[in-house]
C-alpha cells in the first residue's frame, strides 16, 4: 500500500465506506512517466500529488516539470475499451462546444486521445478550474450547504440544454455504466431475461440466485408505474454520475457555484429526467445510513437541487410524475452491473452479495416503505 505525503494510507471508496484494500494497483512514477512521454503539450512527469479513492479504476493528479497539472486514469479494458472511451471524450467535446465548462482530455502527439497498452486503457485529461472540495465525499453523502445543492440542480439543468443533438449510440454493453436499457422496454422482465442470456458473466453471477423472482415482487412494480410514461420521455445522453464529487467548485464556502463538470465515466443514452433521478439518488439519499435510520432523506438539499434545476429547465407536472417513477429504478441496471464487476471481474463475492442484496432489492424495497412512499409523493407534488 503506497502511503502520500502526510502518511496515510491510499485505500478506496467501498460498498460499505472508505477501506485500505484497492480494487486495482495504484499507479506508480514509472507508468505514469512512460504514459505522459507520449503527449508532447505535457512535459515530463515531476511528481504524483495524489492518488484517487474512487473506485472502478486508478487515477491520479501529477505535476509536470512545466508546473502543470493533470488527472490520469487507468482503466481495466473489461471496464472501458478504447471505443467506449472515444465516445465519452466526443461527449465531452460537444458539451464544451456548447459552452459547458467541461474537463477535456488531452491527446498524444499523434492526436489519440486513449492509449492502450495490454489490459489497460489510460486518458489525461487537462488541469480543472475550480476547488476540488469533496474529493474525499463518497457517493450517497450529501452537500455541504443548501446553496450547493442549488447551484448543482443549475449546472445540471444546463448539462442537459448542452447535450441536445449529441447523438451518438448507447453504451449500455458496457460495465457499470449508468442505463435505462431494460427500463425503457415494456416489458421489463423478458428485457432482464433476454440480457441475462446474453451476458454470460451475469447468468453465472444471478444461476444461484431466485433473481427472476426477487425482481418480480421488489422491482416490477415500480416499472408497472413507469410503463404508461415511456412513449413520453425524450432520449438524451445524460451524466451519469451527477454527484458533488464530480464538480469543481469556484471557492471553499458554502456560497461555492460550479466552477467546471468531471467525470463521464457513466454516461450514457437515457433520458434528462433518467439522469435527474439518478443525480437525486446520489445526492439527497443517505443510503450509507440505512442501516441504523429509515429517515434518510435530505429534503431542504432536495428542494434546492430541484428548484435549482427548473429554474433553467422547467419540470412539467407529467415530468415530476416521471421523476418520481424514475427514481427507485434508476440503479437497477448500475447494480446488476456490479454483480458482474464484484462477482465475475474481482472474485469478491461479498461485495457481489451487497451489490445484489442490498443495493439492488435493498434500495428498491426502500421505496416501498413508509418513507420512500413519503419522497415518491413529495417529488411529484413538488
């Protein structure tokens, strides 16, 4: 275990919080080194600043002998091939051209924007404006003020109004990508099945499991809900992984606005109002709660997200309706996902079991209760 500056430990973000075992190595000075000799713009590499918890991949912030600094990461190509990656760097660059303040990645003197080098796909992406304030924030934690909460609902808003007319195809063949493929069939259940069948690695991950039948009371009625409003909702790429984390941010008080958008490593071909939910999901629900209260709402930074959103794009009563049925859904792709990442990728079957037990029928079986009841009616009547 690689240890930074002031001693501690360079763990990851888990499934339960933050634990010293990595999914993957970190990067190390040579690699780094052997990869930024590529890029002309860049210099040499100077010194490693910091090593990222985040999980599903390793990255990193350098420093060049130019005195710049840039984010690297290191990808699994079971996780992100070239293609995949291709895509997600041509998204950012139609958001940018739309005037989002996005992060670009920088390309090698031969004009690639990935290198591939055996099992790894490495990108650079160039020096972000901004304070990085929840770098160390895990998903499912939330804001720091209610202000942030708003301007974050604002940027999304405006990351949407950007994404108009990128049109390139899904990338839902890909892990842990944030899709609404199955969701978006009306018949959801045959739509699992017949992916199932064609992931291999899924099959062997759900064959000891009653999947088929856990899914049908927990989940299938949440879609039944959603069904009558699919013909309604308007295919968009969305973020994906719309958290705080994924933002910088123009200062350290709680004032802060949006300074720059990160990170479309989930992105994908869904919907605005699927991106929406999935944004709330990240933020206002406290799931690492859940085990010890039910209460796990943050209503005053939901409000604010929301009201932050549609004062740049207005939410119709049918749009909160469908925000509302979108919502205990959205992880359900995400989660059987990680099945596969935990289970099949990674030999951790106890975080396979979590990702299945807990955060797939867990979260979903939330909505259902009491309180998530309570949320479902609170949205659509916002």
């Amino acid at each position: 275990m690689i240890e930074e500056k002031d001693g501690h430990k360079v763990g990851q973000f888990g499934v339960s919080g933050v634990q010293s075992e990595r999914d993957w190595p970190y990067l190390s000075f040579a690699e780094i080194a052997a990869i930024v000799s590529s890029y002309n713009a860049i210099g040499c590499l100077k010194e490693i600043l910091w090593h990222s918890r985040r999980p599903y991949s390793a990255a990193a912030l350098i420093i060049t002998d130019r005195n710049q600094k840039f984010f690297i990461k290191r990808h699994h190509y079971h996780l992100r091939n070239k293609s995949s990656l291709e895509k997600e760097h041509a998204f950012a660059r139609h958001l940018s051209q739309k005037g989002l303040s996005i992060s670009q990645v920088m390309v090698t003197a031969s004009g690639e924007s990935v290198i591939s080098q055996g099992e790894w796909c490495y990108e650079i992406h160039e020096p972000a404006i901004g304070e990085d304030i929840y770098r160390d924030v895990m998903s499912w934690e939330p804001f720091f003020s209610i202000d942030h909460a708003y301007a974050a609902g604002e940027m999304l808003a405006k990351f949407h109004n950007a994404a108009q007319g990128f049109k390139a195809s899904s990338r839902c063949d890909q892990l842990l990508i944030a899709s609404d493929h199955s969701l978006m069939q009306p018949d959801f259940m045959s739509a699992l099945v017949n992916r199932t069948a064609t992931q291999k690695a899924l099959e062997n991950q759900l064959k000891e499991k009653s999947w088929q039948k856990d899914i049908e009371a927990v989940i299938l009625p949440f879609h039944q809900q959603l069904k009558p409003f699919l013909p309604l909702i308007k295919p968009l790429w969305g973020h994906g992984d719309w958290h705080s984390s994924n933002m910088t941010w123009t200062g350290k008080g709680k004032t802060a606005k949006v300074a720059m958008v990160l990170d479309l490593g989930m992105a994908d071909y869904t919907s605005a109002l699927f991106d929406l939910a999935t944004a709330l999901e990240r933020n206002v629900l406290q799931w690492l709660l859940l085990d010890t209260q039910k209460n796990i709402v943050v209503y005053d930074q939901l409000e604010a997200f929301l009201s932050g959103y549609k004062s740049i794009r207005p939410l119709t009563r049918t749009d909160k309706q469908i925000l509302a049925a979108f919502l205990p859904l959205v992880h359900v792709e995400f989660a059987l996902s990680e099945v596969v990442y935990f289970g099949a990728l990674l030999k951790d079957y106890a975080s396979a079991d979590i990702a299945y037990y807990q955060y797939l029928l867990g979260h979903a079986r939330w909505f259902s209760e009491k309180e998530g009841q309570a949320l479902l009616q609170w949205i659509a009547a916002f």
